[in-house]
C-alpha cells in the first residue's frame, strides 16, 4: 500500500494488499483487531454462500 498522503487519507486508487499487511496497518489497537476479526468472519460467511 502507498503512504498515506499530507491529510491523512490513501491516494485514489484500488491496492492490492494481502491480509497480513492490511491487519499489520489498520489492526493497531484492541478495538481495530476485534473489527478486523468481525470483518473476516463476515468475509468467510459470504465466501460460504456462493
């Protein structure tokens, strides 16, 4: 993933980024790691369903 940018946001785009490398950015703190799990419990059910 790029840097973010002087405010703070990603630059327009779509990055390809494994799982470990977007939990190590965005799963800094307990809160964020207990929405990451959420969001990949979600991801495994919706993989389920097709």
């Amino acid at each position: 993933m790029p840097p973010f940018t002087d405010r703070g946001y990603l630059p327009p785009g779509i990055w390809d980024v494994s799982w470990v490398d977007f939990w190590e950015r965005y799963g800094y703190n307990s809160r964020r790691a207990n929405l990451l799990s959420g969001l990949m419990f979600a991801l495994k059910l919706l993989d389920r369903s097709q």
